[in-house]
C-alpha cells in the first residue's frame, strides 16, 4: 500500500509538503535544472502564495520551447498515471533523455538525431561502482518515452505533428524463444517438498494455474478468495485495467480445480490471497509493483531443479505463460487464454512451439 501523507500535506496537489512553516514542491529526480536546481523548490509561506508560484511555473510548461519543459510536463503529469514499476522506469528515461535533448529546441529534433542518440546509448558502460549502463533494450525503451512524450506534445498544443513517428524504424530485440518442454515440467512437479505447506508446494501449484491459464505473474499472484466463483476464476488484468479493462473468466475444470485446492493447502496461514507469504499477505507490493519475496521462492526452486532433476536450462515464469500460448491448439484459443486484445502479440512472442512439418514423400 502507498504511503499515507502526513495530516498537514493531505489536501495538497501530488509532490507538495508544508515544511518549515513553508510549502514547498518535492522536485521529480533528473528534473533539477527546470526547478533552479534544486530538489526541494520553495512554493511560498501562505497557500495562495504557493499556488501562484506553481501557476506561474505551469503557465511556463504551457509556452514549452524546449524538450526539456516538454519532459519536465510529462514526467509531473503522465507518469505519475502508470504503474508503479513503470514509473519507477520511466523517471530514469526521462533523466537521461533530458540530459541529452532537454536543451534543444521542440522543433529541432529530426529521425537521424534519434538513430545517433540509439546507437550511442545501445553501447553498454560500466560505472565506477560496478553498475552497467546502457544497452540495446534500455535506449528502445529511453526512445519510446520520447516519442510518447512528442505525441503528448501535439496533443497539448505545443506542436502541429510528431517529428519523427514513423519516419525511424528501430531493429527489433529478438523475441525469447525457450520452450519449455513437456517432461521438465513433470520434473518440476516430481521435486519434493520437504515440508507439508510451504514455497515448494505453492510454486508447484502456481505453474499448474499458469500452465492450464496462461495468467501473468502479476495476476495470478493478486488472486483472491473472492475472485473464486461458481463458474470460474474472474479476473481483470492488471496491466489493462485503465485501457482496454479486459476481464476474462477461466471455467473450472477438474484439473483447474485440483490446482487451486493445492495451492490453499499450501498457504501457510489461513489468508484472503491464494499465495500468500506467513504474514498472510500478498506478494505483491502495490506501492513498488515488485514481487521480492516471490522472486527469492522461484529462484530457490529453480536451484533445486537444476541440482536435483534431469532439467539443465534455467527458464522463468514468462516462458510458462509462453508454454501455455504454444500448447493451446489455436491462436485465438491462444490469444483469450492470455487475454490479449491483439493475436499478432500472442503469435509473435508467445507461440514457441516449434513448427512440425511432414516431408514430402521420395521420389
């Protein structure tokens, strides 16, 4: 859960604190320059004070020249909308976005200046303490930022169309393609626990819903006692529920229902979560969208695979709900299954089973 706001800053817009007899603004990281330099950036004594400072500088963001205010605007108003780890992600984009293009005129920016800023930034680095930087992915991902950031742009006014969008083809990641075979996963199954309840079991009985339901981790770990109908599981999925708000219901089935009671009785203690940890609660934190505790399970469940069955490559939880794609019988089995509004996403990234072909007969 968020944190709750003091009882003297309840009330105020997103960011603001009355501190020191003063309200100031908690300035987002990699937007210093745009705030005086500052990380704590004084609005006033009195409130009326303070919101005609932040006017005044919002009537700025509104005669954006440049990329910098342009991303100063999207970083305050649009990614605050995204989900917690998107946030999180997409705040250290902008930083160094900003870095590179914040000076520059909104008008300036041209289809070659993005394949220069991709191939600098695809060069990995290593910090002085250790950390590597950069990479392929990272600048794919800097990139999208800023193309929606140029699309925010026309919509608020700032430009009359997008510089670039269409005009700058990136080269694609290529997609993962481990599939998961048919008896690794009967070795996983085959581990044994070594108590009656606990991380064994639970992850056993995760991949049998994940397996049968193509469920994405961040679904399947939100599940409810409550969301257990007479019908079937009912969920929305996380990542849509403020776009498309898909809702997809997987009828029981013997199997289904077997794999859920498994799970119950692995619980620790008695909880409204299907998976719990032994407080009770779920593993997922809502203010973070991390799962630690979850991911520490899975990872010490895959060490005793590889140590103690015949599996001898690692796969994760992503390439399960692949499996499940690739093993439906079609497409669009495969495409509600993992409640994708698109099948070309779902045959694109989640159909891994390797085509069979019979060969022509000889001559």
């Amino acid at each position: 859960m968020a944190r709750k706001r003091n009882t003297e800053n309840r009330g105020l817009p997103a960011r603001w604190q009355l501190k020191h007899g003063a309200y100031y603004f908690r300035v987002p990281p990699g937007l210093e320059p745009m705030w005086d330099s500052k990380t704590m950036f004084r609005l006033g004594k009195t409130l009326p004070e303070a919101y005609r400072t932040w006017s005044s500088r919002m009537d700025a963001q509104d005669k954006a020249n440049n990329i910098g205010q342009l991303l100063e605007r999207y970083l305050l108003e649009i990614v605050p909308t995204k989900a917690p780890k998107t946030q999180t992600s997409h705040a250290l984009h902008v930083k160094q976005l900003t870095a590179v293009f914040g000076a520059l005129p909104l008008g300036s920016i041209r289809p070659k200046h993005v394949y220069q800023y991709v191939d600098r930034r695809s060069q990995k680095k290593t910090t002085d303490t250790g950390r590597v930087t950069g990479g392929k992915t990272t600048a794919h991902r800097e990139i999208e930022v800023l193309s929606h950031a140029f699309t925010k742009a026309v919509e608020w006014g700032y430009i009359d169309r997008h510089p670039f969008k269409g005009e700058v083809r990136l080269q694609g990641e290529k997609p993962r393609d481990r599939y998961v075979e048919d008896w690794e996963v009967v070795e996983c199954l085959a581990l044994e626990s070594r108590r009656k309840k606990g991380s064994v079991l639970a992850i056993q009985a995760y991949m049998r819903i994940k397996l049968m339901t193509g469920m994405a981790r961040s679904d399947l770990l939100r599940l409810t006692m409550s969301v257990l109908k007479e019908d079937g599981i009912h969920i929305q999925r996380h990542k849509t529920r403020d776009s498309t708000g898909k809702r997809t219901i997987y009828e029981w089935t013997p199997e289904l229902q077997a794999a859920v009671e498994m799970a119950k009785a692995a619980r620790p203690v008695m909880s409204p979560f299907l998976f719990c940890n032994r407080a009770g609660q779920g593993y997922i934190n809502e203010t973070t969208g991390e799962a630690h505790g979850w991911e520490s399970m899975w990872q010490r469940f895959m060490d005793r695979v590889l140590t103690e069955s015949k599996v001898t490559e690692r796969f994760t939880e992503h390439d399960l709900r692949a499996k499940c794609a690739s093993d439906a019988t079609t497409l669009e089995h495969a495409r509600a299954l993992l409640s994708h509004a698109d099948a070309r996403t779902t045959e694109a990234v989640y159909r891994r089973r390797p085509e069979r072909v019979m060969p022509l007969g000889g001559m």
